[in-house]
C-alpha cells in the first residue's frame, strides 16, 4: 500500500531499503510515503519527511487471549447467582427480587463509573484498565467464599458489587483493544472476539451454577456454594496474575494509519470536549437508544430466565441454564460471524439493521412457544434470539467507533454501555413486575415491543464511515 507523487520527499530507493529491511526481519509491516511538495519541504519538520511505519504485531493474538479470559471471569460473576435464583431463596432466606439484585447491580454501578472508567483508559492505558479490572474481579470473587453462611446474603452482594464496579474496566475494552493492537482488516473480527469473551462467561454463568449447586438441604446447598466460589476465585487469581507479567499497552509500532495519525497527534485529549462531540453525533446517538434497547432486553431476559422456564417447566433448574447456554453460544456465533462480515464488506448500517430486524422475529417466537409446553421448542427458539440479539454486540461496537472516528473508541463504547445498563436497569424491574403479577407473555410481549421500536429507530441512523474514510484515505 503505496502513496505517491512527482515531488514526494522519499525517494523510491529509501522505500525499497525500507521494505527489504521488513521482509529481513520477518515483520508484517506496511510502509507509506509522507508526500510534501518540494516547496514546502524546507519548511517541514524532518520527522514528518521520514516514512511513516505500522506493524501488526503477532502478540496481539495473547493480548486479545488474556483481555478474553479477565472479560469471561468478570461475565461469570454476572449472571451465577440469577440462574440459580430458586436455590438462592431457599438457602438465604430471601425473595427473588432480593436476588435480582445480584443481578442488577452490575447495571446500577456501572452508569455513574463510566465517565471516571472511561478516563483511565484514554489517559492511562489499556494496560492500567484491565490491571484494576481484573484485580476487583479477583476480589469479588474472594469476598465471597466468605458469604456460605446462611444468614450472609449481604457478604454475596459486597462481593458482587466489587465485581460490578471492575466491569467499568472491561466491558469497554474489545474496541479500544482491537484498533490498538489489530490492522484495518481485522480490527472488527478482533472486536467480536474481544466481545465473545463476555458472552463465553455468561454461558458458562448459566451452565456450570446449576451443575454445581444442587437443590438439597441447607447444607449441601452451602456445599456447592462453596465450591463455586473457590473455583471462581482460584481461577480470578491466577488471570490476575497473568494479566500483570504479560499485558501490553500498546505495540512499538501502530497497526493501521488511522491509530497512527491518532497515537502521533500532538494535541492532547479534552474529555469533556469529547463526550460533547459524540453526544452531539446525531447518528451516534441513535445508536446509542437501540443499542441500549437491545442489550437492555439481553439483561432483562437473562435475569429473569430462571423464574420465567420454571413457571413452565417446575424443577428443571439445570433446563434453565442450559438454555441460557443455548441463548449465549448462538450469540457466540453470531458475534463471530458479523465481525467477519463487517471487515469484508464495511456495510455497517446494513448489517445492523439486518441483526436487529432479525432479533426481533426471534423474541416473538420465543415469547409465544412457552406456551406449546415443550421444553425442546423452548431450546430452539432461545437459541434464536441469542444469534441475533447478543451477536449485535460486536457490530454495535464497531458501528459506533465508525461514526465517532477519532474519537476514543473507549469513550463511545462506554457510552453505549452506560445506555445498556439504564434500559437493563428499567426493563429488568419492569419485567419482574410484570413476571409475577401478568406471567411470561406479557413480559416477554413488552420486551419484544421495545426491540421492535429499537429495530424502527436503527433505520433513521446514516452510514457515516469516518474511520473508514480515514483508512481509505493513507492508500
């Protein structure tokens, strides 16, 4: 990818020196001319004559590796306690809206940390967000081996607050990770892998409490209880410390031209001028509701997914988090696939809307098979609106880093979070109201509707590419 004039600045023998030293070194490295016409190149710094270099580094892949296994941790913690809702009642002594909260504060906390969250990880670095990320991780989950008692629900809450808070230092990563460390033509497929390692630790939240917390006596409830939670810590602990030998900020190098023009910028980083430019972003903010509706209903549907299959299906604890399993590996797939998408075709909005117009068909079928009574068909249809509704994830990402270029990709992220969080906030308290005194029909019915006003929403959002456009332009 070469860059040329009549008057260029860089010879084309420095340009072959510099392409035979790359391939010597075995480096995977693009090398761009700095174009400045000869009447200005006594006046141009001799730094801006030299050859601008990027570098795709092969360790970006154990970077994206180590961010996975802190984001699955974190994700786990999530949803343990809500899936296992009925258990929690009996050895606690509490209602299910009490446990709900486990739930719902990893939502609560989340929206006033954002801005601070957001902060550290333009002015400090990737590598200082996910050390305080994974460290209150790791916390959390040690605070509570210390709750298997039956009157120390609070204990549980303690810990799952601390884990809630180190959310800020994770969720918001996968963006800012992927266009540190990737090129132009991975850095989408880099972010649905950065975002698979959250829906890998809701999957395995839904999956493994059941398996390993029976139904019993107060005492062999406590049993598996403490089981988990060592498991959990012991494995916290050990990514902790991977995470301080091993992770990187930053490559030597940047991957792409658009980083570099961002990570050479002289000009220093007015947060609050940022925000105020993205908030302003008219197509960003539409973005920012229907991605908030749709991850919103993903929280809500999650929560409550325990109560919902067992109004139906009575004692099929274990049925319950396999389909949340069900619901989350789809949407494995699914994130996996639209980032491929996005980084082949650059179709955005497309892609957007097609996934959000598909998650609703899949909420209406769910909704409605509970009904049939058939646990089977129930699997099916979650699966369903798990490809569609959490494949968004990624897409949703990458759409706001596009139409908020050059602003930090943390910072838009964030924002879209932080919605997420207030509208799974409300849906999840609504959706509880309406579970017990209305039943799952006209829950699961009002969840449907808010995806369908998002997916109405999405089709007013305009396709401006500016990263792209940015890319395009060094070729």
């Amino acid at each position: 990818m070469e860059a040329k004039t009549a008057n260029s600045s860089v010879s084309d023998h420095d340009s072959l020196a510099a392409q035979k030293h790359a391939q010597k070194n075995g480096d995977e490295i693009t090398v761009f001319h700095i174009c400045v016409p000869e009447a200005e190149s006594k006046n141009t710094a001799p730094e801006q004559q030299m050859l601008a270099s990027t570098k795709v580094y092969d360790r970006r892949w154990l970077m994206l590796f180590i961010f996975v296994m802190v984001s699955m941790l974190n994700a786990f913690q999530w949803i343990q306690f809500s899936i296992i809702t009925s258990l929690l009642m009996k050895y606690y002594g509490v209602d299910s809206q009490t446990v709900n909260w486990t739930s719902l504060v990893y939502m609560v906390v989340y929206v006033p940390l954002i801005f601070p969250g957001a902060w550290i990880m333009d002015k400090m670095g990737l590598r200082v967000t996910l050390l305080i990320g994974s460290l209150g991780t790791a916390a959390g989950a040690w605070i509570k081996v210390f709750s298997v008692v039956p009157d120390r629900f609070y204990v549980a809450l303690i810990g799952q607050t601390i884990a809630a808070i180190s959310q800020v230092f994770v969720l918001s990563v996968p963006p800012n990770l992927a266009a540190t460390w990737f090129g132009p033509d991975q850095v989408s497929s880099a972010c649905s892998i950065g975002v698979f390692g959250n829906q890998l630790g809701v999957a395995l939240g839904f999956l493994l409490p059941p398996i390993l917390v029976k139904d019993g006596t107060i005492e062999e409830i406590g049993n598996g209880l403490s089981l988990m939670f060592y498991i959990v810590a012991g494995l916290c602990t050990a990514v902790l410390i991977v995470v301080v030998i091993v992770f990187q900020a930053k490559p030597p190098l940047p991957p792409s031209m658009a980083r570099y023009s961002i990570d050479s910028s002289t000009e220093s980083l007015n947060y609050s001028q940022s925000i105020k430019r993205i908030l302003w972003n008219r197509d960003y903010v539409l973005l920012l509701i229907t991605y908030g509706i749709n991850v919103g209903v993903f929280y809500a549907m999650s929560t409550l997914l325990n109560q919902t299959v067992l109004q139906h299906f009575p004692g099929q604890e274990e049925s319950a988090g396999q389909i949340g399993l069900t619901i989350v590996v789809c949407g494995m797939a699914g994130s996996v696939l639209g980032g491929i998408i996005l980084d082949r075709t650059h179709k955005f909005k497309e892609t957007t809307l097609a996934v959000y117009g598909m998650a609703v068909v899949g909420m209406v079928s769910y909704t409605f098979t509970f009904d049939v009574e058939l646990i089977a068909v129930t699997f099916v249809t979650a699966g369903s609106v798990g490809f569609f509704m959490t494949g968004y994830l990624p897409v949703g990402f990458e759409f706001a880093a596009e139409l908020t270029y050059p602003e930090p990709e943390g910072t838009s992220s964030g924002l879209l979070n932080a919605a997420a969080q207030i509208f799974g906030i409300v849906f999840t308290v609504l959706g509880g109201w309406l579970l017990t005194d209305y039943g799952d029909l006209v829950c699961n019915g009002t969840l449907t509707f808010a995806l369908f006003i998002g997916a109405i929403v999405t089709m007013f959002i305009r396709p401006e590419l500016r990263r792209q456009k940015a890319v395009n332009g060094f070729k």
